[in-house]
C-alpha cells in the first residue's frame, strides 16, 4: 500500500535516511513507521535487512524532524530500540507516496534482535472468543504484536519464507490482511486462519500405544508436522479429531484422569489434571520424578489466586508477554509438603498418608498436594498460546464449578533428556508416559522450554530459575565492542552464549550434558546461534574441567580453545550483567565445580578484576569429606555421617541418645563408611556450600537420599521456612544464630577459612538434644550468612574493594537471596545480583564469553 498526496517543490524538502537496530522485526515496527510517516505527510520508504531497518523520509523539515520523534518514542509493544542513527541525504524528485519495500539481504554481522516467543495478546483472544469471527477458537491465531518468533526462525531478516509458515500459503483473506499496513497482522509472518494455516489433530494411544498409527508418513523429514519440509496437510491425522473436537476429546481425556503429551510452542508437555492425586501419581511414576515440583496452568489470575498467593509483582510476572513459571507460596492445606503428604527422608516413592493431618483447603479439591510436596511453593503460569486458552475453556466446561481448571504442565521430556520438538520424536520418546496425544503441523525449528522464576520479597525484583521461552534470545549488553566467541557452558543446565559486538546472547536452558539426546541438542544450538546471529567465532571457552563433555566439544570445535575456572565464570557474569568494570569481591556458592587446585569447590569468596583479567581465590568453606564420591551427592547422609567422623562425632551407642537418622535404611553402608573414611579411599575434599546444606538436611532427617538436585537443601529450607518465612525481619532472623568464625587456611596458603566444622557441630549439638528441626535449620542458615558476609568484609577491607558479586546456585536458596545482601550491605558492602541470569549454572556460558572476549582483545 502506498498513500500519496500533493508535491511540495524540491527547496522546501528535506530528506532524511534512518537506520534502527534492535528488536525491531516481527514486532510491527515497519506498519507503526507507516503510520507516523502518513500522520507526518511525509514520503519515502522503509524496509527491512540484516543490518537493522532502513527508512528514508521526505517532506518539510519540521514534518521530518518530528517523525524522528515519534520513531523512538511510540513504539510499538514488541519493539525495541537498541540504536537509531540519521543522517540527511539527496532529495529523490517525483516521489509521491511512503511505501514499504521488499526486505534486503544485509551483510554478515546483522544488527537485528530477534524477537521472543509472546504470548497471546488480549486482541488476538477477542477475536478467538467471537463465534462470528473467521478465527473463533482457532488455535494459531496471532499478530505482530504476538504469537511465535524465536522458535519458528530460520533466519534473518524475519520473513514468512524464512519461518516454518514457509509451508502455509496464505489465503485471501489472510493475505489481504498480511499486505495492508494498516492491520494488525500485516507481516506477521506467522498469521493463517482454519482456511490456510497450521491445524491440530488428537492421537488416542488406547489400546496398542500412541505411536501405533500417526496418520502420516513416518519417514523423517517427510511432511509438514515436523522438520523439515511441506506435504499436503491432508497426509496429517486422518480419520482422527482435527481442531476443535482435537482439543475437545483432549480435554475430555484429561478429566478422565488420562496423561497427554501436548505439542505447543517451543516443545511439549506433558500434562494431567492437577486435582487428580492418582493422575499426578501416575505421571511421577512413568516419568520416574517422584519428588521433583511440578508446575500447573491455570486459566487466568482469578483462577491462580484461589490457589496460590499473588503479589502484585508475582502478578505482573504471570500477566506479562512472557509468560513464565512463576513460583508462588501455596494457599495453606494446598501445598504439599505441609500437610497430608508422607515426605520420607531416604527419597522413596511419595505417597498419601491417610492418618496426617490435613487441613481443609478453602475449595476442595484444587490440587494434588503431589504437585510440591518439598515445599510451599507452587509453579505456576498462565496460558500463553491460543491452544493453551483453548483447552483451559473446553477442559474448565467439563469441571464443577467448585473445582479450578488446573493442568500440570510440565517438560514433555523422559528424565534427563531435552524437550521433545517434533511429532515423530515425541511419538517415539514419550510413548510410555502418555496415552494420549494432541499434535500439530506447524514445525518447531528450535526446541525452547518454559522459563522459570520468582520474586525476591525483599526487594520485589524477580529472579530466573531457568531462562528461556519468553526471554529467549534477548541479549545481554556488555560494555564495548569485542570480538565474536563461543562460550561452550558448564556440564549442569547448560547454556551457551555466542557474542556479537557489544551484546551476549545466550541460549535457552539446555540442561545436563549426560547423554547423547542432551549433547545433540547442544550442538544444534551451537551451530543455530552463530548461523543466525550471522558471525563467526574467533575462539571457543570452555570450563577447566577435563572431562566434561563440553570440554570435548570445545576441543574438537576446531578454533582456538580459552578454559575458565568454573566460579570466576559464574562472578564474571555478574560482572558483566551489572556493566562492571574493574575490581571486586565474589561469593561463589553452590554444589560442584573443578577447582584450579585440582579439588572441589563451591564456597569461595574470590577477587576477580575483569580489566586487569586477575583472578584469585581468598577465602573458602571449610573442607569436607564426601566418602562414596558421587555416590554422597545422591546419598547426602554419606556426607553427613563423614563429617560427624571428621569432627570425631561417632555412632551415638548410649541410653536415650537420638540414633542417626539414616541408619535405618542404609546401616550396612554406614558401618563400612569409618574404614573409607580412615584409608581416605574415593573420599575427595569439598569447599561446597551446597554440600555443606545437604549434610545438614540428612542429619536432621529431612533428606537422606535426593532424587533431583537440591532435594535436600529444599526441604531443609522449608523447615527453616516455617520458623521464620523470608520477608520477615532481618534482625530477628540471626537470633541464637550458630558460630561459624573465621580462621586461617592449615595448608599453608593464604585463604582465609569460613569454619563450617563449628557450624555443623552446634547444628549436631542442637539436634542431639532434641531442638526441633525448623529451629536448628533458622539457626544454621543464620550462621551461614553472617559468616559469609563477616568473611567478605573482612577481606573488603583488607584488599579495600567494597563490592561483592553474589552467584552460584545456593543464591537459588531463598533465604540466601533475601538476607545475604542486606548482611552484606549491613557491613557497608555494594552488592551486585543477577537480574538477567539464573545464579546458577545457566549464568556460566555469559562469564565464560565476557571474559574470553577480553582476553582476545588483551592478546591484539
């Protein structure tokens, strides 16, 4: 479309050309520039390339100068500016309207951010929810200000024919509104309607398995469905429910109890109803998750705060485009874990016990108390794509009206693999966890999960668990240009992070690189990220550990190879997410990571100069033992029981003395562990904090076994949780808070030492004489972060650098995250957080490439 009106002579005209760069592609921004060029009067063009978008306007000099105004300060939802340069340039004579023009090529290195997955928009559900419209209960529906993105992109710039809705021409209808810039869905490139787009069908598995018969040709890469290709849609799903009754009979299948695996935007879930204990159950145990929280959909914020609480900052999570994950504390008697649950210390099988008390939750029954059953928390989230409304309406239709249409609606994954992207592989993978299946034709190119967060309620600022769908490839800005790497991440929930200029893009969570389903995926993205992004590495970063699987896909890469100590790659993420140059602290705090002493660490307060590119390790938890090796991460009694000998603590044999709490189930195992522990067999040292919560936790008798990581020191959160919830008061949190002084390192270097052993031993002191355990863990989390904040100004002062940098997977620990910095900022300390990031291992890949960026830059 071009509008036209009369021509001023050439002496009045000025013209003038703009290049944007940023999130400005699928987002409407070359209808919105249309729109303000018409409400100017000006002519001219605007297109979209690789290097960003290019306009030129003409008109009277005020018209113009005022569009570039507007140009930045009217922008569209979805749009973000990243930079905008003018310069004035020849007048073009005859030109009598603005139009838009096909999109350019580019160059290599392009400018363009790629825009997230976004949710469904509150246009988009009206249309959905009018009978009388061409696109009701349609489950594609979307515009440019919503709908698919990063998961439906080949590549830049962002064109129908660069995206899986390649396959689907478009309609009249739907190409009368893609052409006129004056709609909402003129280039969306993912737009279609029932007539010309992507449809759904259902596969009931009864009684010969879901995968006996998938209506289409099951010849990889064969058809429309799944990657890559375009076959007849009539080749998907015959003689099945398609659309609405697709869905129809999936919800039905739900209430019935039945498990689905459900195809939606960047991979599948499994899903069940969440108010169904034998339902949950069941998923747990073909998932073999026995324990693990699992996170539920709801329809709306109504729907949620009948079952969890809701601040208004958890709302604006859980309202916002991205739809996460968000980590809300239960209604009492709605959470597991709390009442009504058997919680077995030794990590078996959950199951109901029909003689705890339950308190009656305020409707009955709203979910399983085997949603979570270590913790008050709940993960919930709300719809973000039409099929996700969709199925919450007909699935709610179906319910009394006590109930709420709550769905589990977690990873479509077997244990430990990726998330499941095409029909075939989900077909093959999840066969024996679902009995149902709701499929569709639209491809999904790159597999991305739910992201996860929660908010501090100290602070109200939100926090990633997991970053990905929603979020996922916004880039984080570090300061100055540098050269392009690839950082390869660390060995548990990986990412990768590939560098362009002054931005750092990291991947979606990738997970733990411990088969080949996981390390597949890396690659894909490995190879996406930098094909996408248009540049090319000039060097791979890799974690010091050798054995790593990452270690050897760095290796093998064929580029230059940069190692990074895994904890000042988690401090210099914080670094690089706070834009800080120079000088400072870092408490690096979680499980495991391969120290350049050659053991274990995981409590290290280290100095990281990220100008000079100086690192060095000051202070540390005090070592403990973890007789087994690996075998004491998943058996966290091990370590305790190691400790208490290390500490001369040994089998309580007297009258009336408490028994430790794992010597019912593992006896045999801790009558041999003295003798591993005297020969110092397969019984490696460990500064980890994350170590150090988990013998706690055994020791009171909360988690003696774990079955997904952080168990233990969840439950024992919880405990202290009911003593003292965070968001109380700081003061009376550290009242009677257990010693935990410092002192000098007994190996002759100059670390300082944080001293757990006294810690541990009141925790042993107070547990013997019976406290009860909700006061022991309040005492213990005290003691940690005083001694950890005590550790880090006593060093400020010393080295007089007063900022310290918080991260490592313990940060994840809500006690942690809420009362560190404020004892910190107590002692007259600045404290940098993440607030992009996980503090966990997901940050890694960003501290790895912030460094190896300037340490390329240092070597010329």
């Amino acid at each position: 479309m071009v509008f036209r009106y009369g021509r001023l002579m050439p002496d009045d005209l000025v013209r003038r050309k703009f290049t944007v760069s940023g999130q400005v592609q699928g987002v409407g921004f070359r209808p919105f520039v249309y729109r303000i060029a018409a409400d100017h009067a000006l002519t001219g063009t605007v297109s979209n390339t690789a290097a960003g978008v290019f306009i030129e306007v003409q008109g009277p000099a005020a018209s113009v100068d005022g569009f570039g105004h507007d140009l930045t300060h009217k922008l569209p939802p979805l749009a973000r500016v990243v930079s905008c340069t003018h310069q004035d340039i020849p007048v073009a004579e005859g030109e009598d309207g603005f139009r838009i023009v096909a999109s350019g090529d580019g160059g290599a290195g392009h400018e363009v951010l790629i825009s997230a997955d976004v949710a469904t928009c509150d246009d988009c559900l009206a249309d959905m929810s009018d009978p009388a419209n061409r696109r009701h209960l349609y489950p594609f529906t979307n515009c440019t200000n919503c709908g698919p993105r990063y998961t439906i992109t080949r590549f830049i710039p962002y064109d129908r024919d660069k995206t899986s809705m390649a396959c689907f021409p478009l309609c009249p209808a739907c190409a009368a509104e893609y052409e006129n810039p004056l709609d909402r869905r003129f280039h969306a490139q993912p737009n279609a309607c029932p007539v010309c787009g992507p449809r759904v069908w259902y596969v009931d598995g009864a009684p010969d398995g879901p995968a006996a018969d998938t209506g289409y040709d099951a010849a990889p890469g064969s058809g429309r469905g799944d990657e890559p290709g375009c076959a007849p849609a009539s080749d998907h799903g015959a003689g099945r429910p398609t659309g609405t009754p697709a869905i129809q009979a999936l919800a039905e299948a739900l209430a019935a109890g039945r498990i689905a695996a459900v195809k939606g935007l960047g991979g599948f879930h499994l899903a069940c109803d969440a108010a169904s204990d034998a339902a949950v159950g069941e998923l747990r145990r073909r998932k073999h998750r026995p324990h693990k929280p699992l996170a539920i959909m709801v329809p709306d914020l109504a729907a949620a705060r009948r079952i969890v609480h809701v601040s208004p900052e958890e709302e604006a999570l859980l309202a916002g485009r991205e739809r996460p994950i968000v980590l809300c504390r239960a209604l009492d008697g709605l959470a597991g874990g709390m009442h009504g649950v058997a919680r077995p210390g030794d990590g078996s099988p959950l199951v109901l016990d029909p003689d705890a008390p339950r308190t009656p939750p305020p409707i009955s029954p709203l979910i399983s108390p085997l949603i979570s059953p270590d913790t008050p928390f709940v993960g919930v989230m709300l719809p973000y794509t039409p099929l996700h409304h969709v199925l919450l309406r007909l699935y709610g239709a179906l319910l009394p009206e006590d109930r709420v249409p709550a769905l589990v609606m977690t990873s479509g994954n077997a244990g430990g693999e990726p998330i499941c992207l095409g029909n075939r592989e989900a077909l093959r993978r999840l066969s024996s966890i679902a009995d149902v299946f709701l499929l569709h034709d639209r491809d999904i190119l790159i597999r991305t999960d739910d992201s996860v967060t929660r908010v501090n309620p100290a602070t109200g600022a939100p926090q990633f668990l997991r970053r990905a769908r929603g979020f996922t490839p916004r880039p984080v800005f570090l300061e100055g240009d540098g050269p392009c790497v690839l950082a390869m991440g660390p060995e548990l929930k990986n990412t990768l992070c590939v560098t362009r200029g002054d931005k750092a893009f990291v991947s979606q969570h990738i997970g733990d690189m411990h088969n080949l389903e996981t390390l597949g995926f890396h690659r894909e993205i490995a190879a996406h990220l930098p094909r996408i992004l248009q540049v090319t590495p000039q060097a791979v970063v890799r974690d010091l550990h050798p054995d790593y699987m990452t270690t050897a896909e760095a290796e093998q890469s064929g580029l230059p190879v940069l190692t990074l100590q895994h904890h000042f790659a988690h401090i210099h993420a914080v670094l690089a997410e706070n834009r800080h140059d120079g000088p400072a602290l870092g408490l690096a705090l979680d499980g495991t990571g391969h120290g350049d002493d050659g053991t274990v660490w995981g409590g290290e307060l280290l100095y990281v100069d990220n100008v000079a590119l100086d690192h060095q390790r000051l202070g540390r938890l005090a070592r403990i033992p973890l007789p087994g090796g690996e075998a004491a991460i998943r058996e966290p009694w091990r370590i305790a029981q190691g400790l208490l000998w290390h500490l001369g603590l040994h089998e309580p044999v007297t009258d009336g003395a408490r028994p430790w709490p794992w010597l019912r189930d593992h006896a045999q195992a801790a009558a041999l562990l003295p003798r591993l522990l005297e020969r110092g067999v397969n019984t490696p040292l460990t500064s980890s904090c994350g170590r150090l919560f988990d013998a706690v936790s055994a020791l009171l008798g909360l988690c003696t076994t774990v079955t997904y990581e952080g168990q233990a020191a969840i439950r024992l959160e919880h405990a202290q949780d009911a003593v003292s919830p965070c968001g109380g008061s700081h003061d009376a949190f550290f009242t009677h808070a257990y010693p935990c002084p410092l002192r000098g390192a007994r190996d002759g270097s100059d670390t300082l030492v944080l001293d757990t052993h006294a810690l541990f031993r009141a925790v042993h002191d107070d547990w013997a004489r019976g406290t009860p355990p909700g006061e022991v863990a309040r005492r213990f989390h005290a003691g940690v972060v005083a001694g950890l904040a005590d550790m880090a100004a006593a060093v400020a002062g010393v080295m007089d650098v007063p900022v310290v940098a918080l991260s490592g997977g313990a940060m994840q620990n809500l006690t942690l995250s809420v009362h560190l910095p404020q004892a910190l900022a107590a002692r007259g300390l600045t404290v940098l957080t993440h607030a992009e990031l996980p503090p966990g291992d997901g940050c890694i890949s960003l501290g790895q490439a912030a460094w190896a960026r300037r340490e390329l830059a240092g070597r010329g």
